[in-house]
C-alpha cells in the first residue's frame, strides 16, 4: 500500500485568517487564552496510538511561547518544521518581509529543538505564480522541502497550474525543493481538494477514502492537513468573521478527531522527512519536475 503524507500545521484558535482586527489585531495574541498544547497533546497521543510520525510545521510564535510542546513534538519522533512565524500571507508582502518573517521563524523553531528546520509550509498556502521569489528564498535559507502549494484556486493564494501530486521544484536559477501540494483530486471537470481544512471536515468520509484510495491506484501519495484546533470544538469562536468563513472554519469540529481517526485506520502515512529517506520514493519524486519561472 502506497504511503501518504500526514502533516499538522501548529497554530492556535487565534491564529486564523481573516480574522478581524476587533479579536486578535487589537488584543495581543500572548493574552487569549492558549489551547494549543492541550490540543496537539491530542493529537500526538491519536498518532502513538497508531504508530504514525507526521510533519509539524510549527508556527514560530508557538515556538517561542510554548517551546517544550516543539521538544515533545521532536521527542515523539515528528518532523519539525517552520509555518513562518507570525502567520503572514506570503503573496501580501514583500520579499524582504516574507525573508525577514521565515528567519524569525527557523532561529525561533531551531533554538527550541536544538537543530536546523529544513521544511516550510507558508499561511493559507499564500505562495502563488505571483511569488516566485520566495522559492529561492526558501531555498537560500537551507529548506530542502516545501508545503506551500495548493494547487488549484484557494482563497488565501492557490497555484492551479502546478502539479496535484509530489514533485520536484525548480527554480529558473537553478534551486530545488521537494515539493508536496495539498492534495485535491478532479471531479467533473473541477478541481476538489480533500487535503484538509473545511473540505475534510465537511466531505463524507466515503468521499475522502475514495479519493486517497484513487490517488493511491494511480501511483500518487495524499497528502492531508489537519490543525489542532481542529479537534476542538469547545475552542472560543471569533466574532465578526464572514459568514463563510466561519461556515469553514468551524463547520463539524466535532467530527474530525474520528475522521482522523478513521484516515489512520485506513491508510498509511508517514512524514515527509521519513518518506524523503527512501531512495525509491526521492527518485520517484525527482521524475515529476515543475519550473517556477521568474526567480531570477
Ligand atoms: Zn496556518
């Protein structure tokens, strides 16, 4: 059976986008109520259960605060790797910004674990055909994989031309990353991501297990999303959101920590750092090549 990629992007009930200014621009995030170590204790103990290793990619401002979760996280034996640090959209700032943003973020992150960080998922997969110079940044830096893409139209970014499927990056100067978009599978003519976020907590479970399941027949690894907060249906809700964006943000919390469940069951999954260990799987990825133009 084909492995596929677990990750768990590590932010708070705070940390949402679109959040208005009202709750978290005008309160500093230090003084809400913190829910983030509870839930993702949560969620290491639903993974040891199932003998799975995900990839963390850990906020750097969780990092700072809370940086014996980001230990026990490595200790389990996760990956540990950078969702920036103060949770930006990269396709909202500039190159300098978004350079300064993912230094903070990996001495934050690397001094909590004693190690460099080599993986990076940006905010709402905010990386777009209209930021190609972040990749070289990345790259600059010494990230050696990526999880920023999201390969069809999203709301915070989206890169709908790139493969839907593991791939090497490359920069026209000459940068590579291993790269894994969010998995979305076409139905009708029409892209539908399963990867995660409100699509998975929303999408019967038959529609997601049918979709892993073609992926894997077609030689493709999934690879799934999940927040802490999540699993949490108890967490403060945010006022003043849009009415779809609260649809999503919280529709059938209650739900996903079976789902998770269920997914752990069901298929198998690993890291990203471990998948990237075999050889097999490296070569398999290096087939399917993909060049950002306008990097240099
Ligand atoms: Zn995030």
């Amino acid at each position: 059976m084909l492995e596929n990629l677990l990750t768990i992007d590590v932010e708070d009930w705070f940390h949402i986008l679109d959040a208005p200014r009202s709750d978290t621009a005008k309160i500093p995030w230090d003084t809400l109520p913190s829910r983030v170590v509870a839930n993702t204790e949560r969620i290491l103990a639903i993974l040891d259960n199932h003998g799975v290793t995900a990839t963390f990619f850990v906020l750097g401002w969780v990092a700072k605060h809370h940086p014996s979760l980001i230990r026990r996280i490595a200790e389990c034996g996760h990956d540990i790797a950078s969702h920036g640090y103060g949770h930006i959209l990269v396709n909202r700032v500039s190159p300098s910004t978004f350079e300064a943003d993912l230094i903070r973020s990996l001495g934050t992150i690397g001094n909590a674990v004693g190690r460099a960080v080599i993986g990076y998922r940006a905010s709402g997969f905010s990386v777009t055909p209209n930021t190609p110079w972040a990749f070289p940044i990345l790259a600059k830096h010494g990230i050696q994989y990526d999880a920023s893409i999201f390969p069809a139209v999203h709301a915070h970014g989206g890169f709908p031309n790139a493969p839907k499927c593991p791939f090497l990056l490359q920069t026209t100067c000459g940068h590579k990353l291993y790269e894994f978009p969010a998995s979305v599978v076409r139905l009708f003519g029409r892209s539908l991501p399963i990867g995660g976020g409100g699509y998975l907590r929303l999408l019967p479970t038959p529609v997601i297990h049918g979709a892993i399941r073609y992926l894997n027949h077609i030689g493709e690894n999934a690879t799934i999303y999940l927040h802490p907060r999540e699993i949490d249906p108890l967490q403060p809700r945010l006022s003043g959101l849009p009415f779809h964006r609260r649809f999503k943000y919280y529709v059938n919390l209650s739900g996903t920590e079976h789902k998770l469940n269920e997914l752990l069951s069901c298929f198998r999954f690993t890291s990203i750092q471990r998948f990237l260990e075999f050889d097999d799987y490296r070569r398999c990825i290096a087939q399917k090549r993909f060049t950002v133009d306008g990097t240099c």
